[in-house]
C-alpha cells in the first residue's frame, strides 16, 4: 500500500516540475516574441519614415533640378539678349553666373556667341568682333575656337604679323601634342601666305622685316631661314645673307639650292656695289646704319679722317643703342677745327658693306639742318671706292 502512495507521489511531483517548466519557458516565448514584435515593428515604422523622407527628398530635388534649369535658361537669354546689345561686359559677367554643371547651357550660350563673333567678322564690325572675342575669352582663355576667331579678325583687318603672331600663340594653350603640332603648321601656313604675296610683289623689305619678327616665334623653321637669305640676298644685303644661308649648306632638303645661293652671294661681294647719293649743293649725301637699328644721313668727307654726328644725332642714337665713349680730340673737318668726343659702336654699315667697331666723332659745334654728321675716311679707306660724281653714286669694292 505504501508502495502505491510512494508512486503516485513521485507522478505527482513529476507532473508539477513538468507544469512549472511550461509555464516558465511559455512566459520567456511571450516575452521573446513580443519583444521581436515590437523591434519589427520599430523597424517598420522607421523604414517607413525613412522612405517618406526619400520620396521628399526626390520631390525637392526634382523641384530643386526644375527650377535650376528655368533659372539657368532666364540666364542664356539675357547673355544673348547682351549680345545682341552689343553688351559684351554684361555677357561675360552673366556667364560667370552659370554653375559649372549646366554643360547644356553653357554649350548652346558659346555657340551662339561664336556665331555672333563671326557674324561680325563679316560684316568687318572689327571693334566689336575684338570686344565680344575679349569677353568670352575672359571667361575661357583656351577656347581654340575663339582664339582663331582672334586670328581671323587680325588677317581680316590686314595685319598679318599680329595674326600671325596670335596664331603662334594658341599651343600654349594646348596640352595634347598633336594640337600643338597641328597651331604650330597653321601659322606656319598663314606665313606662307603672306610670303608668297611678298615675294610675288617683290618686296623685299617688308618681306625682311616679316621674317625677322616671325623667326621670334619660331627660330628652329628652316624655310624661314632660308626666306630671310633669299630677302637679304636681294636687298644686297650680301654679308648677312652668306651668314644666314650657313646653317642651311647642310639641310639635305636646302643644300643644292644654298649652296647655289650662297655661290650668288659670293659673286656679288666680289662685284664693285653702285650706292646712290642725294645732293646737298656741291656735297653728296649717303645713308648709313649704325649698330643694325639707328639710320643716320652722313655728307661725304674725304678730308676727315674720322666720321662726326652731330650732338643732336648722338642724342637720338644713344636712346637706341649702345654706345662706347673712348675721349676728346681737336679734329680738323671740311668746315675747320672742332673739338669732339670720341665714341664708339659695335657695327657701322652702307648697304651691304660693314665695318665692325666704328670710331666717330660727337661735335656739339657741328650743326647742319639737312644731314645728321660727315662720313670720313675710317669707313671708306676700309674700301676700294669712287664717287661717281656725274651719276650721284658711291662705288664700293671689298679690297
């Protein structure tokens, strides 16, 4: 009987613990599951939110991007409106208020004002066509477009060396080699242009002047330099077109034709050279260059032994070029004894006929309204010469 009552004990506290576990384990679930509840959701309700301020956002953009396009258009039209107008200082500081992401914009205002600038070109409107380039390029320097806009405007006006100057210009607004070598022939060829017109012309001088200026740009140009020999070679200008034709003897595409110049050149040298002169009563007056750059007119004077400027022609030279004082002498002249200053430059020419290192005289008693000083015997014993005196001309010769 106690067995029986010991057992059915034992089921009894065995089914309460059984209880007891269920109801413990059944509170941790609820508890687990409402609180995976409430963090679902949590998380839904901000997903939700989240997605709200999306949409928003979106909404304001879309309204934000709307009205940044209406505005950036009200801009294109007033800068056309200012081209137009003739308004190119207004045009460019509207420009400035595009932002930099409104390509479209910005594509369809520079078409128009390049459009506009060329319109103007031909309709030789040359002022306004240089201030409409000028505004834009404020705006973009190296725009190639209106930089050979710039071009055209110069050639059309006839200035060929600034156009021609400003053609050279554009590759240093380039950054790809090939641009630069591609600005670099278009100048070239606008040179070219303009030598032919020269060369067909037959002048020379302007021709000369042309090369000198453009081999500043671009010195390593053989057909430049052998342009430059040809021009001074029919100046006779025979020294400087024999040193400018060396660098070519070697050229393989120059050497047959240099070297048939440079034989011209040398016959000429040897050739007795017909200088005119102009008349000053019974005195005949010749031209003269010091140190390449200063034109001086000088009376011929066989009696003094060294050549004289006057004081107010050493004035303007010495603005010019370099001079070298050496000191004071009493001279005896054609028109008597004058006290001057001895000076010195480095070149003194008559044509083609050069003496290097030339001494003359500064006198501030040697005043004459119809030349600048005497040319003396320190230039023209350096010679075989003779004065023609029946033709009016200097006949000089290298000994």
């Amino acid at each position: 009987m106690w067995r029986i009552a010991l057992i059915m004990g034992l089921i009894c506290s065995v089914a309460l613990n059984v209880y007891l576990f269920l109801q413990l384990n059944m509170n941790e679930i609820e508890t687990s599951f409402q609180h995976n509840l409430n963090l679902h959701t949590q998380q839904r309700a901000q997903d939700l939110q989240k997605n709200n301020k999306n949409v928003k956002a979106k909404t304001k953009a879309k309204t934000n991007s709307s009205e940044d396009t209406q505005n950036a258009q009200h801009i294109v039209n007033r800068i056309k409106n200012a081209l137009n107008g003739k308004n190119y200082s207004n045009a460019n500081f509207l420009i400035h208020t595009l932002a930099n992401d409104q390509h479209a914009e910005l594509s369809e205002i520079r078409l128009y004002w390049l459009q506009a600038t060329k319109t103007l070109i031909q309709q030789k409107l040359f002022t306004q066509a240089e201030d409409a380039i000028n505004a834009y390029l404020a705006f973009h320097s190296d725009d190639t477009d209106f930089l050979y806009q710039q071009v055209d405007l110069y050639w059309q006006q006839q200035l060929p060396l600034l156009a021609i100057k400003h053609a050279y210009e554009v590759q240093y607004h380039l950054y790809n080699r090939a641009e630069v070598h591609e600005a670099v022939n278009v100048a070239r060829g606008l040179v070219q242009q303009q030598v032919d017109v020269l060369i067909k012309n037959n002048h020379w001088l302007e021709l000369r002047n042309l090369i000198e200026e453009v081999l500043l740009f671009d010195a390593e140009s053989l057909k430049l330099q052998w342009v430059s020999a040809r021009a001074q070679y029919q100046l006779g200008e025979f020294e400087y077109a024999r040193h400018a034709i060396e660098p070519l003897l070697n050229q393989p595409n120059y050497n047959i034709k240099a070297r048939a110049l440079l034989a011209d050149i040398e016959a000429a040298l040897r050739k007795p050279q017909s200088i005119p002169l102009s008349r000053q009563g019974e005195h005949f007056i010749v031209q003269a260059l010091m140190n390449d750059t200063f034109n001086v007119s000088l009376m011929l004077d066989t009696g003094a032994s060294i050549s004289l400027l006057s004081e107010s022609a050493f004035d303007e030279l010495s603005q010019y070029s370099d001079v070298v004082y050496i000191q004071d002498l009493n001279l005896n002249t054609a028109g008597g004894t004058v006290t001057a200053s001895i000076y010195q430059v480095a070149e003194f020419s008559i044509q083609d006929y050069v003496v290097n290192d030339f001494i003359f005289a500064v006198s501030p008693s040697y005043v004459n309204d119809h030349n600048d000083g005497l040319l003396g015997m320190n230039f023209l014993k350096a010679f075989d010469f003779h004065i023609d005196q029946n033709n009016g001309l200097l006949i000089l010769k290298n000994k």
